[in-house]
C-alpha cells in the first residue's frame, strides 16, 4: 500500500489539446478513490500518468514518497485493469493470473502458492485449468483483477472494469471489488463514468471537468453540498434540476414566478443579482395546498417512469429556459442546464402523460450558485 501524491499535474497534447490542468489531489494510504466526470474530461489521462503510460506536461507524482515521473511502469509497482480484461486468449487461468510473476522470476513454489492464494479469494479454484473463451463476462473480470492483485502492487488502478457487464453482473461485481477492498486494503484509483459505482465504492469521489478537478470529497459531501453548478448537476441520479433565476428585494424570481422567501431563509440579506437555483427530484411534490406551501407550478407531464418503489414525472418547467451563453459560461464553468425537469412523488400517485398538475417546490432544501462564478452560495 502507498500514498499517492499529484502536485500541479497537467497534460497537454500534440496540436495543444489540455488533457489535465493544474490537477492538485492526494490519495491516502489504503484508500478506493473513484474518478468521475464527462467523457473527455481528464479521467483515463490522469490514470495513464500514474501508471507511466504518458509523461506530464508539468507537475510531479509521488507515490508512497517516492518522485515516479521519471520511472518506467514496470518500477512503479502499480497494476492496472483495464476495462477490455486484456487475457491472454491462449493461456489457461492459471498461466494468466501468474505471468507477472513469472515475469519478475517468483520461485515456482512461491509463485503457486500466491496464485492459489488470490483464486481461493476470487472464488477462481475450479476454473484454473480453462481458458479465457470458457469463462463468462464476471469470471474473465475477476480474472483480470486477479492477475493484478497477485503481484501487491503498492497502487491498483482501474480504468472502467465493469463498463462491458451487464447490470445484473455489474452489482454483483461491486460488492466483489467492496469486499476485496476491505480485505486487502490496496490503495485504489478507479475510473467510472457510472455515478452509482462511484457513490457505493469510493471512499472519496474526484470529479474532473475539462481537465480541471471541481470538487473532491465523501459521496455524501458531494451530493450534499455541491461546490459548484457543474458538480451539483453532475452528481445524482436523476440530476438536480437547475434554473437560471434572480433575487429581487427578498424574492427569488424564475422566469415569471416570482416567490417570497421566508424571513429566515438563508439567502435573505444576499446581494440582489443573477443566480442559479438548483433542487433535487425529491424536492418536488404532489402534496401540498397552494395558501400553506406557496411555492407551487403547473406543469404537464411529458413522461411518466414508473420504477416499482418510485415515480418520475419528466416535464418542461412553466419559466424561461436557462441561458448558459453568460459570465458563468464565460469563466470556464460548465453550465449547461437541463431544460428538461424531474420530479419524484409518490409511486402510488396516479399520473398519467400528458396531465396537468401542481407541483410544489421545497425551497428549504434548494440550492443556489452565484451566476457570475458557478459556485455555491453556502
């Protein structure tokens, strides 16, 4: 195991395309850090530096005290799984789980008793003898894991394992890569564009946009308390609904609706000015009369998704769409939002596409963010 030091790590590519800018992030001892954000965002750029597969632009990595900048893979004692599984198609389980070790000329007798050791924990005993065409998706991936856990490396790194499983198979394998976590204890950097592999596994969660960390922190941190647009918009399933909207003499205006805040809301005595409002599916409901909890809309159901324990009403809020063409936009924060609204009621409520009905807004548990920068306004 080893602590994992990025200091000022950037990537710039050939024809100047920024892969990573200015990334600052530690990663503890032990610890399982999931790497999230769009696609082109940094996230697959940052692994492949660690693991000395591309060479910084700037900045330094350190890993377990050690400056690596300057190491080959192979002497970083870093191992990587790959989301592809990457056998070898002509070797038995066996042969693949300790051709690292044959690499690194482990005596025989050490050898097996380590590969039996990590395939008695991978639940692989029965299967050493096949090749990889006789395996299934899930056996093939714990195969992969296994070839790299089999070495200890100081730091594993996994770059979207579960992306080619299927989503029964993918929860299955979630709780495997939990448990053997908590059993082994290897400090992990793992990649995922899947927001719930990044709540349930990450001990901490990275979020990266456009090569730039936004926000690191618990799954619960970031859900909570969003440190800007584009991870509060980023973070959750379904997405937070955001709307471009304006304090005016103690009154939050969105579109045409204009609303009186409380007299001990928060955001009473914040400057007048542009803001964006944010709030959960969950914040939105069927319940309510219009004199007691006046912060209502009418609204038409596009679509109904009913999921068993739960239903979302998807619909086109009755105030102006968010323009994104601003200052926020403008200073490099990504503010792209939804025109699109969720809601989540009660999965007993009867709606039907195409209804007309009110929802009523909670604004005690809303958010806000200042237009100008995109960040929270705590």
């Amino acid at each position: 195991m080893a602590k994992v030091v990025l200091t000022g790590l950037s990537k710039v590519f050939t024809g100047g395309a920024i892969g990573l800018d200015q990334v600052d992030l530690t990663i503890d001892d032990g610890e399982f850090i999931v790497l999230v954000g769009p696609s082109g965002c940094g996230k697959s750029t940052l692994l492949r530096l660690v693991a000395g597969l591309d060479d910084p632009t700037a900045g330094t990595i350190q890993i377990d005290d050690k400056l690596v900048n300057n190491l080959a893979p192979k002497e970083r004692d870093i191992a990587m799984v790959f989301q592809n599984y990457a056998l070898y198609p002509h070797m038995t389980v066996k042969q693949n789980l300790g051709f690292s070790l044959q690499i690194a000329h482990v005596p025989k007798g050490e050898a097996s008793q380590q590969i039996h050791g990590i395939a008695r924990t991978l639940a692989l005993e029965p299967l050493l003898e096949r090749k990889p065409s006789a395996l299934s998706g899930g056996q093939r991936q714990r195969v992969a894991m296994g070839r790299a856990m089999v070495r200890q490396p100081k730091v594993m790194l996994m770059d979207e394992p579960l992306s080619n499983l299927d989503a029964k198979l993918r929860v299955a394998m979630r709780g495997e890569l939990m448990r053997l976590h908590q059993q082994e204890r290897t400090t992990t950097i793992y990649v995922t564009h899947d927001q719930v592999e990044a709540m349930t596994l990450g001990d901490r969660i990275a979020v990266l946009n456009a090569g730039k960390l936004q926000q690191v922190g618990t799954p619960e941190e970031l859900y909570r308390y969003p440190a800007n647009v584009f991870v509060a918009g980023f973070i959750g399933s379904p997405a937070m609904n955001l709307a471009r909207g304006a304090l005016e003499d103690g009154k939050l205006r969105l579109g045409d609706h204009y609303w009186a805040l409380p007299e001990n809301h928060r955001l009473r005595g914040y400057p007048a000015g542009d803001i964006i409002a944010g709030l959960r599916p969950g914040s939105l409901s069927l319940s309510g009369v219009r004199d007691e909890q006046p912060f209502g809309i009418d609204i038409e159901a596009i679509t109904v998704e009913s999921l068993g324990d739960e239903k979302n009403i998807l619909f086109l809020p009755p105030f102006a769409l968010p323009d994104t063409t601003g200052s926020a936009a403008a200073s490099g924060v990504d503010t792209e939002l939804t025109a699109m609204w969720t809601a989540k009621i009660d999965p007993e409520a009867t709606v039907t596409p195409g209804q007309q009905v009110t929802l009523y807004l909670n604004l005690d548990e809303a958010y806000f963010f200042d237009a100008a920068t995109g960040l929270a306004i705590n």
